[in-house]
C-alpha cells in the first residue's frame, strides 16, 4: 500500500472526498474537485469519472451528471447504472431514464445487469406501464437474470403495483429460488397495496414458518394489514405481531417499528395503549409524532391531536413538517379553531419548505373553507405555487359548502380553461351544487361530460353513478334517477337502492320504494330508516313501528335519523309511552342533534305533554332555530299565546334570526288566544324589521286572527286587499268563523270565493250547511245538500284515538265494533245524565 505512486493516491483520495460529498449533497467542493480533475487531466480516469457521475446524481444534480456521462462516454455497465440511479430518485426524469435504458440496451457497448432491471423496474411502476415492464421481463428472461433473486424482487414489485398482484407477481414471486426478505416484503406489500388483506396476512404467515425471519420492513408492511381485518381480529394480531417483536432486540430498538404499531393501536382505536407505547419510546423522530397526532386526529380526539401539537412545537431538534399539518389543520377546523390555525398559518409562512408545499396550501385553503373564511381561502389558494387538482377541489368544495354560487363557476371556468382534467371528486362537487341550486339542466350537462370522459365506466364503485341519481331524484325528476338506476344494474350497490329510496320516498311514491326494499339482498341502517319514514308517512303506524322493532331485533341501533324517522309515528298515535322510550333511548346512546331534540319537543306537544317539552327546552343548553321553533308551535299547538311570545322574545335576545316558520307560528299561537294586537305588531314587522315577504300562510294566520277576534269584516277586508291573490285556506278559515259567529251573508260572499277555487272539498260545504242550520236558514241547508249531492261529494265518517296502557283505542262514528263499548255507553249516559242535573250550592 505504501509503495502506490502518486497518481494512484490521488486517484484514491479524490474518490474518497467525492464519496463524502455525495454522502454529504456538497455540491460546491463536488463542483471544485470536478474542475481540479479535469485540469489534472484525471478525467479519464474511470474510478474518478464514476466518482464523480455518483456525486452529481446523489446531489441531485442530474442535468449535470447527465452532461459528464455523455462527455465520458463508457462501456462499463457501473457508469450507466449510477447515471439511471440518479434519473430514477425523481419523476421529472422518468422519460429520460427510460429513454437512457432503451440506448443502453441497443447500443450494445454496455449490456443491462441485474442492478441495471431493478433499478429501472420501479420506474415502470411508478409510470404504471405495464407494457414497458412486460418488456424489461422479455429482457430479463433472454439475458439468464430471471434466476438472480434482485430481479426477482424488482419484477414481483412492479406487477403488484400495477395492479397484476394475482396472477403475474404471485407467480413471479414463486419463481425466485432463493427467496429472501425483500422477496417476502414485495409481494406482502403488493398484496396489501391491492387492498388484498387476507391474503397478505396469508403470506406473512407462511413466511413465519419459513427460514427466512421478518425484519422491520416486514413489521411495518403487515401491521396495516391486521388493523384492516375483521371485527375482532385486529387487535389480537396486532398484539401478537408485538409481542414478536419484543423478543427480536433488533426490532426493538429500530423507530420505524415502533411508529408502525403506534399507528396500529391507533387505527384500531386502542389511544391508551398507543400513547403509553409512544411515550415509552427511547427515541422518537418526527414520524413518531406525526403518527400520534394523525391517530388521534383520526379518531375524533381533536383536542389531544392539537395538545400533541403544542408539545410537538416545545421540542426544539424535531420541528413539524408537511405531514403535521396536514394532519393538525382539520383538527382546527373541526373545533372551528380560527384563532389557531391562524397562528399556524404564520409558522408556515415564516418556513419556505413549508410555504412552498402544496400540499399545505390545500390543507390552508381546506381548513379556511370550513371555517366559513371564504376569502382568506381563496387567497390562500392563489397563493400556492404549484396548483395540483386537489388544490382547485378543495377550493370549489369551499364555494359551494359556504353557497358562493357565481364564485364556484367562475373558478370551475378557470380549471377548465387551464386544462385541468376533472377527477371523480371534482364531479361529485359538482354534482353537490347542482343538488345546492336544484337545476336539473346543470345535472343532466355534469351527467354528460362524465359519460364523454369515461369517468362513468370508470368507476368500479358507482360513486358518480350513485350522486347523479341522487341528484335527479333531489331536483324532481324521478325518471332520470330511475334510468340511472336502472343503468346501474351491474354495478349497483347500498348506496344505489338507499338512494332510489330516498328519492321515492321525498316524492310520496311509497309503493315504489317498497318495491326496491323487498328486491335488497343487503340492507343496512339508513335502509330501514327510510322504510320507516314510509310507512311513518303512508299513515300506516302499525307497520312503521314493527319495522322499528324488527331493525333492532336485527343488531342494529337506531341513530338520529331513525329516530326522526319514527317519531312522527307516536305523533300519529298519541303515544307518550312511545315518545318518552325515544328520548330516553336519545339520552343513552348520547346524541345532541338539535334537529332531534326540535322533533322531540314537537311530538311531546302533539301528544298533549307541554309541560315535558317545556322540560326538554328549558334544559338544553344550545338552543337554536329549530328549538325555539318547536316550543313556540307547541305553545301554539295548546293555545297558550302569550309563553309563546315570551319564547319569540326571549329568542331574539339572544339574537337567533327569525325565520317564516317561526313567525308563522307566533302568528297562530296569538290566533288562538286572541291576542290580536300582538299579532298584528309581528306580521307588520314581517317586512318592516326582518326584510323578507310575507307568505300565504302568515297572511292565513291573520285573517284568522281577526275571524277569532270577532273582527270579521276588517278580516274580509284583509283578505281581498292582500297584495297577492287569496287562496282556500285564506277563504276557508274566514267561512269557519262565519259559521262560529253566525254572519250568514258575509258567509256566503266567502263561499263563493271559496267554491270558485276548491269546489271538490267536502269540508267547505258542511261549513256552509251548519252556517245556513245555525240561522234556520233551511232552504240554504237543502241547497248546499244539493250541491253536494250533485257533485258526488261525501263527508268521510269522523275518527279519533286515544291510547290507555299502551293500547291505541279507534272511535269511528256510527261504528260499535269497540270490544268495551257497552261500558263506555253506559259511562258517557251517566255522565251526560250529571250534566244536566242542576247544581245545588
């Protein structure tokens, strides 16, 4: 060693220093040696050439290493591999590699090895051309590599990953003599990766029997696939595959396993054991962290996920990277934390590596959309570098969930005119404005450009298929929605019939509906909900309640949806039996939804309870619209105007925006205790205060409010003078105070009003009659008989119901089928008897 000359030495020195830059990325001092090289005249060297070709391409300086080659020209295959090396660590290069392949293999100077196949492999994978990757096989078998074990690996790779896991990696894979850990680790991770769970987790177990021993990669690769498996296997795989590696010393101390089974336990939503692991660690880096915050994040523990966060920010040799705040900024929209994803957005900012990310730009401009800061969002986007087709998603999604309707078009104009291809999701946005703005035309145009761009054959799940027929069937029509359905035969699944469903039964065709749930081979929740709604709806309460029962006799638990789905039921019923196991069943499994506590609230009052739905609205503590809704109609509903109107007052102190539905029934609630100047004070302010027209119904509300007062002609004064045409409610409800206040002649002027619109309602007409009998007016009696007889009208038989222990007891009148009635007659004769029997004080 001693006796080498000089130039020996400083051929070896020379390739040692550039070895360290590389190992380094020093470019400058690779760049300096490169110009002592050539002034030395050393170029020609072949270690010192492919020294410094391994500099430039680990420096990522590609376009210079890729000038070097072709000034240095070489037969030998290292100085080829090292260039496709360098290609091969970035996408922007993908055509050039293969391109350099293809002179490789044809010039004929330099023929590809094994090193020169595994290297190019993952690019054809990476590109998912398939035919390429055929051809480098064709290679691989006419040179004799299909028996090397690196080759072997390569090619059971790049099949998986393109999606030919089954048949051409397996087989691949089977072929390898010697196989070894990365043989294993390739096709476990192919099989997964192809969301075959089963059989990855099959191959690791063979593997376990085998020579061949797991190591962190292994690890890493099968904890995912146990987390996705059945019900109750995954955490008993996953503690196993833990215990395992606790007995392997080298597995213990490598960080990337136990990053792996943090997320694990975190999947399968074990947070204690997962955050007692990872404090445990001896050493974290920053995906121990990540892994951490996105575990919690995912499992809805935003608070954790941000405090995790703020720990993460106090540690000062790790710092948060792009992966953190993809993860933490939905926590922060989540809790509708501005102030803090402001300050995030500062920290990003004052970081280039970050502020140039895009991924961070789209997850700003997510997080701002769903913080209602439409503006900032929009800023934010135009502030991203590097636009991708989540960045321009993200954005129309923010538009059309905030209602910026013009803006949303105006952008989707500007995507097309870029050429952005549209993605499925971006057609479901789409599609989700259309239902927002209930045009069937923009439907139908969406519809057309999905079935032009293949986006509809495509779709191995028919999510786009599903959303078009959704929206159909959202915009009224119902004979698209069932072409789409009809069109999806093949491909339909829950979400198809679910959503045919829905349709029908939003536009009343029960029968329709029915038909599509006695065709399901697979049914779940939502399913049921809406076959309850159904037969809620069909007046058909019996069947609604046995399919209730029958859906929890089945495992299911009823959900919000449920629930408001077979509330309406009690409501028909009269059932507080019923109403109070809702409710109670509400408190148990924890729901908040207001909606929920409204309906609640809203039945109690229909089944003749106040005082309960009082208790319910006075013990909420977020009250919204929808509440104060439910309690002002249910003091409406019992006559008791004036705590309705202390509720409307106290509602507007709080400073919840009125709607028309709860004026309309503020209005009627002083209708029906006579507090006529108050109603009027609400209705003038209809326009006055909250800046909108006042409808049909509220206009109703106060012809009613004057017929009840006794006002009666300032009522009919109302109603021809309303600046919009009367209809029959208007006319009906002043007819019915005719006939309470015996105003014969103004009755029949109404009459005729009323005729004129509704001539086919039998109700007008008995009105009529009992006005005409209450004045002994016989002759108007016997023509309004007449008329009715001639217009083939019959008054349906009067029906009520009342439940007593949990039994519902049907009166009709003129029938005696009741199995108790000769009881109840002889009660009502006693009772009728005492009435009339005088008082003796």
């Amino acid at each position: 060693m001693l006796h080498l000359d000089y130039k020996t030495w400083s051929t070896i020195i020379r390739s040692s220093i550039l070895k360290s830059c590389a190992a380094s990325s020093a470019i400058k001092l690779g760049k300096a040696l490169h110009s002592d090289v050539v002034k030395e005249g050393h170029l020609t060297c072949h270690t010192v050439s492919k020294a410094l070709l391994n500099m430039y391409a680990k420096c990522g300086a590609l376009d210079d290493c890729q000038k070097l080659f072709g000034q240095i020209g070489s037969s030998d295959p290292v100085s080829w591999n090292i260039v496709l090396s360098g290609f091969s660590g970035s996408r922007m290069y993908d055509a050039e590699l293969m391109r350099l392949f293809y002179a490789m293999h044809i010039g004929g100077k330099a023929r590809p090895n094994s090193i020169t196949v595994a290297t190019v492999l993952p690019v054809c994978a990476r590109l998912l051309d398939i035919d390429a990757g055929k051809s480098v096989h064709s290679y691989v078998i006419k040179s004799g590599l299909e028996t090397e074990t690196l080759v072997g690996n390569a090619l059971a790779s790049m099949y998986a990953k393109c999606g030919l896991v089954l048949d051409d990696a397996y087989a691949v894979f089977n072929s390898i003599s010697h196989k070894d850990v990365v043989s294993w680790n390739a096709i476990i991770a192919g099989f997964a990766e192809n969301k075959l769970m089963c059989d990855a987790f099959g191959l690791f177990r063979w593997m376990l029997k085998g020579p061949i021993e797991p190591n962190y990669a292994t690890i890493v690769s099968i904890l995912p696939v146990c987390a996705s498996l059945g019900e109750n296997v995954p955490y008993c795989f996953g503690r196993e595959i833990h215990c395992y590696v606790q007995r392997r010393t080298e597995l213990v101390a490598d960080v990337s396993v136990y990053n792996a089974l943090v997320s694990f336990y975190l999947r399968v939503g074990r947070m204690e054991e997962a955050e007692s692991l990872f404090r445990s660690m001896i050493s974290r880096d920053l995906v121990s962290w990540n892994a951490i915050i996105a575990g919690y994040a995912s499992n809805g523990d935003w608070l954790k996920a941000l405090d995790l966060f703020c720990e993460l920010l106090s540690i000062e040799m790790i710092g948060p990277d792009s992966v953190t705040f993809v993860s933490i900024l939905p926590a922060c929209a989540f809790l509708q934390n501005l102030q803090v994803g402001k300050e995030m957005h500062g920290y990003i900012l004052r970081h280039p590596h970050l502020r140039e990310d895009t991924t961070v730009g789209n997850a700003l401009v997510s997080f701002y959309g769903k913080c209602n800061r439409i503006e900032a969002a929009f800023q934010t986007f135009l502030m991203i570098s590097w636009r991708d087709l989540i960045s321009w998603n993200s954005m129309l999604d923010a538009f059309v969930e905030s209602g910026y309707k013009i803006e949303f078009l105006g952008l989707l104009k500007w995507m097309l005119s870029e050429g952005i291809r549209l993605d499925t999701i971006t057609i479901l946005t789409i599609i989700h404005f259309c239902v927002t703005v209930s045009r069937v035309e923009r439907v139908k145009e969406t519809h057309s450009y999905s079935i032009k761009d293949g986006l509809l054959q495509g779709d191995i799940e028919p999510t786009i298929g599903n959303a078009l027929l959704d929206a159909y069937a959202k915009c009224g029509n119902m004979e698209y929605a069932l072409k789409i359905f009809q069109s999806l035969s093949e491909k339909r699944n829950l979400v198809t019939c679910n959503s045919m469903i829905s349709g029908y039964v939003s536009h009343g065709s029960h029968d329709d509906a029915h038909k599509i749930f006695n065709g399901m081979s697979e049914t779940d929740l939502t399913t049921w909900s809406l076959m309850v709604r159904v037969y809620a709806e069909n007046d058909s309460p019996s069947e609604a309640l046995n399919l209730f029962n029958e859906l929890q006799a089945r495992g299911m638990k009823p959900n919000e949806v449920t629930i408001m789905s077979f509330l309406p039921v009690c409501a028909q019923m009269a059932s507080v039996h019923l109403v109070k196991q809702c409710h109670g069943y509400a408190i148990r499994a924890g729901f908040k939804d207001c909606r929920l506590k409204g309906a609640l609230l809203d039945v109690y009052a229909k089944c003749g309870t106040i005082k309960s739905a009082y208790k319910l609205f006075h013990f909420s503590t977020h009250k919204d619209l929808v509440m104060f809704t439910a309690m002002v109609s249910g003091y409406a509903m019992h006559g008791m105007g004036e705590e309705a109107l202390m509720v409307f007052s106290h509602m507007l102190e709080l400073g919840v925006k009125p709607d028309h539905v709860i004026i309309t029934a503020v209005l009627s609630a002083c209708s029906h205790s006579g507090l006529v100047n108050e109603g009027l004070k609400i209705f003038y302010s209809i326009e006055k205060v909250y800046g909108f027209k006042p409808t049909m119904e509220q206009y109703a509300c106060v012809v009613d409010l004057l017929a009840r007062g006794g006002r009666l002609n300032d009522a009919y004064s109302f109603a021809t003078g309303m600046p919009i045409e009367a209809n029959a409610n208007v006319w009906g409800t002043l007819l019915g105070a005719c006939r309470t206040h015996h105003e014969v002649e103004l009755g029949c002027l109404v009459a005729d009003r009323l005729f004129e619109i509704e001539a086919n309602n039998i109700g007008n007409y008995v009105v009529m009659s009992n006005l005409y009998a209450a004045d002994a007016r016989w002759d108007g009696v016997v023509e309004v008989r007449k008329l009715m007889r001639t217009r083939d009208l019959k008054k349906p038989a009067g029906c009520s119901w009342i439940e007593v222990e949990r039994r519902k007891n049907i009166f009709v009148a003129g029938d005696s089928t009741h199995p108790q009635r000769s009881h109840i007659y002889n009660t009502l004769c006693t009772l009728d008897q005492q009435i009339k029997e005088p008082l003796h004080f």
